[in-house]
C-alpha cells in the first residue's frame, strides 16, 4: 500500500465463494477505512457505483 502497510488477497472462492484480503491495520489504513465507510453510507445505490479510491475525500463531504 502507498502508506507502507502490507495486505495479501487470497482465492478463497472454492471455500467460501469470494476473496478474503488481509492486511495490516495503520492509523492511515483505518482513516481510509473510515472514509470507505462514509462514503458507503451516503451512496444512494444507484448513482456512480464505480468510485475509485483517488475520489475518497470528495464523496464523504
């Protein structure tokens, strides 16, 4: 990740039918978190569904 914390993303279809990510959990890694989040709840489920991470900051306000 650019803020230096390390993540590994598994095929774990055959088990449970999705990926699982793992990663290391940095105050900048949760702040991202955090901002995935509250743009999550203010998407109205139809408008823009893909969001790249770059417009983070911008659908939060």
């Amino acid at each position: 990740m650019p803020s230096g914390e390390r993540f590994c993303l598994c095929d774990t279809r055959a088990a449970n039918g999705a990926y699982t990510e793992l990663m290391e959990l940095s105050p900048a890694m949760l702040g991202s978190l955090a901002l995935m989040y509250q743009a999550h709840v203010k998407w109205d489920g139809m408008t823009d569904p893909v969001r790249g991470m770059d417009r983070l900051a911008e659908m939060t306000l």
